[in-house]
C-alpha cells in the first residue's frame, strides 16, 4: 500500500488562519480536537466551542459496519490532504474503496461496544498480480485491513489489542508490552521507535491518534506510547 504523507497542522496560524470542522478548539500546534490539549493554554479559537453549543464529533454515515462510524465527509476530514495537488496518490483512495475493503472483514469495527468499534475504526491474487496494490484502491485498504486483523506470531493482531481481546504473556510483560495504543506501534514498527525512550514518529503517531478519537468522540485508552516496552524479536 502506498504510503501517503499527511499534514498533520488543520487550523490557526499554522494553517492560515482556518477553523476546525464541528466546533473543535485549535490548539496552539494547529492541531484539532475536544480535550484540555487542545481547548487549554494557548488555544488559538473556538476554545469553549465557540460556534455554538461546544464541540461535537461529526454524525456517523448511514449502513453498517465501518460505514456507520465514519461517514463519507468524516473521511475527508481524516485524510484531508490525500487528494493534494502535490501527493502522488491524489484521487486514489476513495471513500467507496475504504468501505468495500473493510466489509471483507466482518469483525473490522463491529467489535465490542460502540467505543470500541470506533477507535477501531485479502481476496486477489497478489502473488501473482502484486500491481493491484498500486492500481486498485479497493486492494490496497485490503491490504492495510489485512495486516491489521492478522496476528503474526509472536504479535497479535492489531484489531486484537484495540477491541480488548489481548492478554500479554508473561514473555510480553517481561518486555513491557501491555495493552493500548503503544503496543499497536509495536506491532506495526516497534523494531525501529519502540524501547529506547521518547521518539519523534510515535510522537506523531500518537497525535494523529488523538486527532482521530477526538472527532469521533472517544476516550484515548491508556499506555499510549512504546517507550518503555521491548520491540518483539525479528520473525
């Protein structure tokens, strides 16, 4: 799946002066959101919801599934710049895609209760054909859904760790690796940004997450970073 690069600055100064969607503050980086982060000392506007009644998370689309979570205007506001003039993808990934790759995993956000379905927010030959990453939108998030529902030993899956089903094994806690969002950056790059202190990408990648929770209006969870948590051994 291509990699697509993101901005991560929405609004203020660092975005010329723009507004968050939905009554959201602007916090002081140009980044949107509904906590004290974001609403606290030097929040740049909307700071007490300001276009009326306070901030609140976008209504979620019609159907089932992933589509009842994120509607197709949620999705823009997530992946806001993916169809910039300067990213290489631009046009490629579409809502429509999104949602057919994500019904081919029926438990992909139909798991646990409503807030945990929303923090969660391969079928083709690739073997043969490895092209249709890059060529079909469709493929390509199956490829992202299909790492994420996947375990591979000794990871577990994503979906695994997010949705609540993941005990650590005493080898896990031994390495620190207990359950939240940190040991999701484990799974996922924990070789590279887990276990030698503070790192700059899962700075960032903790900050897209609480972009994300905080317009669909869920709590973070806890143990957010990798930090302190032994990478799992090469496979």
């Amino acid at each position: 799946m291509a990699v697509v690069a993101v901005r991560g600055e929405q609004c203020g100064s660092q975005a010329g002066g723009a507004l968050c969607p939905n009554c959201l503050c602007c916090s002081q980086y140009g980044w949107c959101g509904s906590t004290s982060d974001y609403c606290g000392a030097g929040c740049q506007s909307q700071c007490s919801g300001g276009c009326g009644g306070g901030p609140t998370p976008p209504s979620s689309g019609g159907g089932s599934g992933v589509a009842s979570i994120i509607s197709p205007s949620l999705f823009d506001q997530m992946l806001l710049h993916r169809n910039d003039q300067a990213c290489a993808a631009k046009g490629f990934y579409t809502y429509d895609a999104f949602v057919a790759a994500a019904n081919a995993y029926p438990d992909f956000a139909t798991t646990g209760d409503a807030d945990t379905c929303k923090r969660e927010a391969i079928g083709s030959d690739l073997l043969n054909n490895p092209d249709l990453v890059a060529s079909d939108a469709t493929v390509s998030f199956k490829t992202a859904f299909w790492f994420w529902m996947t375990p591979q030993s000794p990871k577990p899956s994503c979906h695994a760790v997010i949705t609540g089903q993941w005990t650590p094994s005493a080898d896990d806690q031994a390495a620190g690796r207990v359950p939240g969002y940190g040991e999701i950056t484990n799974i996922i790059n924990g070789g590279v940004e887990c276990g030698h202190g503070a790192d700059d990408k899962v700075a960032d990648r903790i900050g897209f997450y609480k972009r994300y929770c905080d317009m669909l209006g869920v709590s973070y969870g806890d143990n957010l970073d990798c930090y302190n948590q032994r990478p799992y051994p090469p496979s």
